[in-house]
C-alpha cells in the first residue's frame, strides 16, 4: 500500500498529450487525496491506468506550458526584447523592461514550477516499481497499457532534463534533486554548478535515447507530441550550445562548442531518416501545424480565438493589439536583391521615406508582419485594409493602438473570426524544437569550434547550413558568404529573422552577453496620415544582472542555503 500522498500542481493547460484527432484532454487528473466520498486514494491511481497512472504523467506534461505562453504575452517575452512592444503598459511583461523585475516580484513562475514537475517526476520514479494494474489483464487494451508503462519512466527523464534545461537558462547554478525531499530537506539544499546542471541533462539524454520511439504516429494511441528520441537529441543539442556560449563560457572553450557542433549534426544528419523536413515557413503556424513535418516537439493547443483577441489590430472587432512588433526587428530584413551589394540595401539604410520601402524584403518579413496597407485579418468577416497612421482606424490615438505602426502576424490565424456574434476557433501549436533552429545551431557552433564559417571538418560549414534555410523554396535569399566579426554580426540577425516570436530572442542575447547592444533601446516608428514615416525610440531598462533571473525572495526566506544570482 502506498501512503505518502503525491503533489502536484495544475496550471490551467486543456491538453497538452494529443491524439491525430486533437482529443486526448487534461480535465480529468487522477485525484490522490482520499476522502470518504470519493475513496480515490493513492492505491487505487497506481492500480488504475487510464484515470490513474496515466494521468500522473500527463500532469507533468501539463507542466511545460507556463506562463509565458499566456495569451497576453504568448511566449512573447518577445516583448522583453527587440522583437516587440506590448502595446499596453499595464502588460505583465513589461516587468521585464520597467523596473518592476525584482527578487520580491520575480514575474515568472520558472522555479515554481520546474521544481513542481521535477518533484513530481521524482516521486513517480520511486514509485514505478510499485504500481500494479493486473487486475486489468482480461482488458483488450491490457498489453498496449503495459507497454506505454514501460516507455513513461524515460518520457519523464526526458522531461525532468527538460525543466532542468529551463532552470540552467534562467538561473546558471541551482539545485540538483533527483529524489524526493521531505520539507526540512528541501529547504536546506545548496545549488549546484550550471556545469553540473549540464551534465546531468546530457548524461540523461544519453541514457533515455535509446529507449524512446522516433514518432508515436505508430505507437497506441498514436499520442503524437509525447517525448521522442528525436526530441531528446534537440535537448541535448540546445543545452550544449547554451553551455557553449560566452554566458556560460567565459574563456571560449572551443572544445564546448565541438560537442554542440557535434550534436547538432547528429540531428541533420538524421533529419530525413526520422521524417524530419525543412516546410515552408508559413505552414509553421496555423490549425494544422500540430502535423508539420519540421516540427519535433510541439505544444498543441483546443481550438480556440483568444490569442487572436490579443493580438488582432485595435479597430478589428475585440482585438488588443498585444505585441506590436518594432522597428528595430524590421530593420532586420534583408533585401532579395542583396547579392554582391550586400551592405549597401540593408536593415537600418530602409528609406521609410520611399514610396514602398517594404518592396523587395525577405518574405519572412510579409509572414511575420503586419504593415500599413495590409489587409488582415485574412477572414472574409473582418478583412480590412490596415491603417496604422496617426488618426487611422488602426492607429493612435485610439487606446492600445500600436505604439510601433506594425502589428502581429506570425502565430495569429488570421482565419479566426472574434466578432461577437459567428465567432470561430481555430487549433494552435507553440514551438518547442523545430528542424530549422539545428541548422542555425549548428552553424553557430561550428564556426566557434573551427572559427570560421567555411571550414568544412564537420561536413557542412556554417555558410551551408544557413543558406539551406535561406534556399527553401518560398523564401529564396541571397547565401551567406561572410566570415569573421561579419559573419557573426549577419548571423545574429538571420536568427532573430527566422526564430522571431518564438521565444528565442530573449534568452539568446542573454547568452551572448550583449543585452546592452540590443535591449537598452528599441526602435519604433509612427506615420502620419499623409504617409510620412518618423522613427521612434523606445527607451528601455537593462543591466547585466539581468542576464539571469532572480531567485525568488520567498525561496530565500525557506531556505538559508540558497544564495541570490549577482546584482539582485
């Protein structure tokens, strides 16, 4: 008989486990605290599957959506970078930026809930062994039961790897706990080294690999957006980049950036043999993103339309503006017509002033943004020309209006009607990991390792692998052909263009340690109605500290071992 009862924390998510048919919900957790109406105690979930054990991991996956995923900010600490301005102050984000970060009021829920899972994953792990649902073997489903059992101990080894990879990117050093504390325990503990952090996920990565499936297309259930070999491999990969970079590698260890070289390749090289395909970027986002086949693990989303309401221009029927992406990011796009002039037509030289000065961009710019003269949304509904000049039907001075004169278009579906009445819903999908972010690693890592973007001793050079994305078929940019202090200031801007919004930015500048470069002021710009352009600057706080979050002021009072991250 179990007796210690388990603790866990819901945090809102209507799924996260999806079924090819969007229908596997997290509305009916197993309940673990007995009472005598409900006689749900802990033996009985660890006897029963489906409501019982199954559901206790499904828990934890509930556990990778937080709140920088809510629809007020949408993954969009974007709005804590160059990439965007929350269009209203009041926007929580904004904490970020304006003073109002501190150790007392930590905005983000990361430690809380990271050591939330890990203490959940911790305690079903010692319990694994102890779990029996033989009473059921007469049941149709009884193998295919036992059969995921034995797989959920390395799904949640990945995901326990995976939370610890949030904690080392918010924190560097904190505490490693693989087993389950009592109070007095937990609240005594030390933090470990980020490098010992490392270890461990790599370690674990290693260890589960083997035992986790490529797809779950073929497995029961067809559960696709579970852990997969795949997926663990893109932890590895990532977390050793991080540990790579000048953040967490002060004196440039090119040894460090060899491993993550290595593990980068390791998943190119084995894209197309797992499934894995560049699509086109558009197709990224949207109801059927879910299925993309550049996608290795996602967070699927119900139908819904509020991220839309978010982010839909003020003057479109219950759109909040939301986060308006800057000019700073625009400036990023590169002309088509680049070639050898590259540098003479580029970011920062856009003439605002010019008849289209839009013409001729990077079409990721078009997928990303919403300009003045657009027509969006795209339902047939609410389709209007955009006009984000002052006194436009989309601009200011109307309340929320765009403080930047864009407006959101990756990630909102644009097919989302949000009037009050015939409203319609459509499925979401939050990146995780994507092909397409390996080969910007990779080419990160290997022109580190080698310290040039065009040597070819791990097979591609760093050139290649960005000119494979820039070569897709609906995209079509100038290759790269820089090397040096170019290249890496012309990298920096290909990864903000083809990873923007999502949830990259932020933690990449960090780890560059050039926060002060990019996030100390952001630029905007205003039209006014006789189509004049004027950049604006956005004035923005920012201070090396910043670099990692603080600990929370409540976890220091619980435990005098713990000490606080530098500057806070």
């Amino acid at each position: 008989m179990i007796t210690k009862k388990y603790r866990r924390l819901l945090i809102g998510l209507s799924f996260i486990i999806c079924h090819l048919s969007f229908s596997v919900a997290l509305t009916s957790c197993a309940d673990l605290d007995y009472t005598e109406e409900t006689t749900r105690d802990e033996a009985w979930t660890f006897d029963y599957y489906e409501n019982g054990i199954k559901n206790l991991v499904f828990d934890v996956y509930a556990q990778l959506y937080n709140n920088e995923l809510e629809s007020n900010s949408a993954y969009f600490l974007a709005g804590a970078t160059d990439e965007a301005q929350y269009a209203l102050e009041t926007g929580a984000v904004n904490n970020y930026v304006n003073g109002g970060w501190s150790p007392a009021n930590p905005y983000s829920n990361t430690w809380t809930k990271s050591y939330t899972a890990i203490a959940d994953v911790n305690m079903y792990l010692e319990k694994i062994d102890q779990t029996d649902i033989s009473d059921w073997q007469y049941n149709a489903d009884y193998k295919n039961w036992i059969a995921q059992m034995e797989m959920f101990p390395y799904e949640l080894r990945f995901l326990r790897a995976y939370f610890y990879f949030e904690l080392f990117r918010a924190y560097g050093d904190v505490p490693l706990v693989t087993t389950t504390l009592t109070n007095g325990q937990a609240n005594n503990i030390k933090r470990s080294s980020a490098d010992e952090i490392v270890k461990f996920i790599t370690d674990e990565c290693d260890a589960i690999a083997p035992y986790l499936p490529e797809s779950y297309a073929t497995e029961y259930g067809s559960e696709v957006g579970r852990a997969t070999r795949i997926a663990v491999f893109a932890l590895k990969a990532r977390t050793l980049l991080y540990a790579a970079s000048p953040l967490h590698n002060p004196n440039g260890d090119q040894t460090r950036w060899a491993k993550a070289a290595e593990a980068c390749k390791h998943i190119l090289d084995n894209a197309s043999a797992w499934g894995l395909k560049l699509s086109a970027y558009g197709s990224l986002w949207g109801h059927d993103a879910f299925f993309n086949p550049e996608l290795i693990l996602g967070l699927g989303r119900g139908e819904s339309n509020t991220f839309e309401m978010a982010n839909y221009p003020v003057g479109v029927e219950n759109g909040s503006s939301g986060n308006c992406p800057t000019q700073s990011l625009v400036d990023q796009y590169e002309y088509q017509d680049n070639g050898e002039t590259f540098g003479q037509r580029y970011p920062g030289d856009i003439d605002l002033g010019s008849v289209n000065p839009y013409e001729g961009l990077d079409p990721r710019f078009a997928l990303t943004v919403v300009k003045n003269g657009d027509e969006w949304p795209s339902n047939g509904a609410q389709k209007r020309v955009m006009e984000t000049y002052v006194g436009g039907f989309n601009g200011s001075p109307k309340y929320g209006a765009t403080p930047t004169s864009y407006y959101l278009r990756k990630y909102v579906d644009g097919s989302c009607v949000t009037t009050a009445d015939n409203q319609t819903t459509r499925r979401h999908t939050w990146i995780l990991f994507r092909l397409g972010e390996f080969y910007l690693d990779y080419a990160e890592a290997v022109f580190h390792a080698t310290g040039s973007a065009n040597d070819n001793s791990y097979g591609m050079t760093a050139n290649e692998a960005i000119n494979v994305l820039r070569s897709r078929s609906d995209i079509q940019m100038p290759k790269f052909t820089e090397d040096g202090d170019a290249w890496v200031a012309r990298y920096e801007r290909e990864r903000l263009v083809e990873l923007a919004f999502e949830n990259h930015r932020f933690w990449d500048v960090r780890r560059w340690k050039k926060g002060a470069q990019y996030f100390s002021t952001v630029q905007g710009a205003t039209i006014s109605s006789d189509g004049t352009f004027r950049r604006t600057t956005i004035n923005r706080q920012w201070n090396d500290k910043f670099n990692f979050y603080p600990i929370p002021q409540s976890e220091l009072k619980k435990n005098p071992n713990l000490t606080q991250n530098p500057g806070w």
